[in-house]
C-alpha cells in the first residue's frame, strides 16, 4: 500500500519555507554533527511506513527537496531508512515487506531505487521498507605509510561453513567469520585516523587471558565516528577501529583530522604485532536506521569491509543469515568501498 495521496500544493509551500529557513528539522540535518564530510554525487532516499501497513519509498539527486516529506509532510509516518545514494555509479537494494521475502536490485544510479520501487508497488505488498547503500564512498586514506604485510582479511560470509573475500570469491584465511582486516606492522608504528571524525572511544581493556603473565594484560582500542553528507544534509556513518595498540595518542570525544596520529601499533591483548582494523556502519543497516555505538553488543554484528563489496550480487553480510543463509537476516550491514582512489593501504 504505496501513500501517495499528498497535495502538490502542500509540498511546495513545505520547501518554500525549508529553503527559506535553510533546513529540514530532524530528518537530515548535518549542520550538528561534529567533522561531518561533505561528499559529492549522491542524492538522498527516504523509506517511511504507518500503522496502518501504508508506505512511501522516495529520492531526490538534487539538493532541492527533502525525500522525507514528499508523501508525509507533516511527519505522521515513521521513517524506517535514510541516507545517501549514488547518482551516477552503483547502488545496492535490500527490500523488506511483511509477507514477502527479501529481495535485492543492483544497478547504477537511481535505476535500482526505480526497479525496486516499482516491483513491490506492482504486488501490493505492505509496510515495506527499503534499505540503500552506494557501492563506494570515498572518504578513507590508510592508516599507516607505506606498504605492509596483509594477514586476514573480512569475511563476508555470514555462514560458518565458508568464507568470502570482497569479491565473492572463496578465502582460505584462518579465522572464519573475521570482522576486520589484519597488517602485519613492527611494534610502535604511528597510525593515523583515516578520516576526519570524533573520537567515540580511546580505550584501555583489562585482558587477563594471556597465558603469559610476563606480557601485559591490557589491550588498547581506539573507535572514531565519520559522518559522509551530501549538501541536503543526508549522511551515512561509520566508525573505524584500531586494535592492538601500545600507544594511544587520543582521547575520548576529540576531534580528529585526516592523518593524524592517533596512536601506536603494538601487541597489546597478548597478540603477534599487528594492527586489526576494522569499520562499524552505524546508519541503514539491514535491521536499523541508527545504529547505537555498542562495542560489547552490536559492534561486530554492524561491521563492514571498507574495501566493499565487488561481485554482481549485493553483499551477504547485510543480509544473509549468520548460519543458514536465509534471507531473513537482522543483524547485519552492506559493505561500502570507502578508500579514496589511490588511497587503500597496499599490501606485499
């Protein structure tokens, strides 16, 4: 039950006043948020439903109107998802109706919002609810200089029969189900934020399960917010994660810049030298539209591959089963290219 019963009328005069004012209230001002990127090339979606079963999917690649509005201009319906899409490379789609089983479209541009709109308008299906995310976004510059040795990679595989590397293929890594990226780097090598953003936690954690109790019983972390907005204020947010530091450099809620140094690598945790880097999606993941920063709950379940998702099909990990491979999977995110070009680490 698509809502599509507004007035012309009544949605001008609503970005008449939003344009005067120069804002659009709680649905997708990024004027507040702290180090907020702006990126260029996406446009902006809006899923929304009622209680009543009704449910409207829109999106604008101009900066022009709010997609939020457009079929609820007073704000009686609940937005279930809102972010950014790419106007002229590829997006993914997962759609979620109550009765019907998911169903993913991958194409360029707005094409997949159109195809996936229009497929589920034809079935009448109810309260659906439309998840979008570009294949890229490219805010990350590596966290180290130089080239460094690569060890495990991000399984995309949420079954724990297999795994798959980012371009769907098979790994032969040995931890299945790894939810980052392992480097080999010397101890005490300086690490940089890969992007403008806060500093959502600098940690120390108390580590007893070293068995050698010369080596000290601590692990050192540190989580950083980047928010990716486009000029409607529409954003997607991501947290990286360094692991295994033996200095940090930071502090909980600092502002960070691009190549700043925000620790040391090291051993800490009981662990060969290395740095375990990992990205967290906090936005439009496939059971959410906010995502709350939970290191000891949600964390892992919400991690995705910074270096994307590659193959034809839309990424597992957002919306596969973590053990059957079913599509009914709530737990989990689309991965997102978000290196700059020429800026992912390398490895030797």
């Amino acid at each position: 039950m698509q809502r599509t019963n507004v007035s012309r009328l009544r949605l001008l005069l609503i970005a008449a006043l939003a344009a005067i004012y120069g804002y659009w209230g709680n649905e997708g001002d990024a004027s507040a948020l702290e180090g907020a990127i702006t990126v260029t090339g996406y446009g902006s979606y809006c899923s929304k439903t009622w209680g009543d079963g009704a449910w409207a999917f829109n999106y604008d690649d101009t900066t022009a109107s709010n997609p939020c509005l457009k079929d609820d201009p007073q704000g009686m319906g609940t937005t279930q998802r809102r972010g950014l899409f790419s106007i002229n490379e590829w997006n993914d789609v997962v759609v979620k109706c109550v009765g019907m089983g998911d169903v993913t479209f991958t194409r360029v541009g707005a094409a997949a919002l159109n195809e996936a709109r229009q497929a589920v308008s034809t079935q009448l299906h109810s309260s659906c609810i439309f998840t979008v995310s570009p294949r890229k976004i490219p805010i990350f510059d590596a966290p180290f200089a130089g080239t460094k040795l690569c060890g495990t990679g991000f399984d995309h595989s949420r079954r724990t029969t297999q795994m798959k590397n980012y371009l769907g293929e098979e790994a032969k890594w040995n931890i299945d189900n790894h939810e980052g990226i392992d480097w080999g780097i010397a101890a005490n090598t300086p690490l940089t934020a890969v992007a403008s953003g806060r500093v959502v936690k600098a940690m120390v954690w108390i580590n007893t399960g070293c068995p050698d109790k010369s080596i000290e019983q601590i692990e050192r972390k540190v989580f950083i917010l980047h928010s990716a907005c486009n000029a409607a204020g529409f954003c997607e947010k991501f947290v990286s994660y360094y692991d295994h530091l033996n200095l940090l450099a930071v502090a909980t809620n600092q502002l960070v810049t691009k190549g700043q140094v925000i620790g040391k690598s090291g051993n800490s945790a009981c662990v060969p030298e290395h740095l375990h880097f990992g990205v967290m999606r906090l936005t439009n993941t496939s059971d959410k539209l906010l995502e709350d920063f939970d290191i000891e709950d949600r964390f892992l379940q919400a991690t995705i591959d910074p270096y994307g998702w590659r193959a034809d099909w839309v990424d597992p990990r957002g919306w596969e089963d973590d053990k059957t491979g079913d599509i009914e999977n709530d737990n989990g995110a689309i991965s997102v290219n978000l290196w700059n070009e020429g800026k992912a680490p390398q490895c030797k």
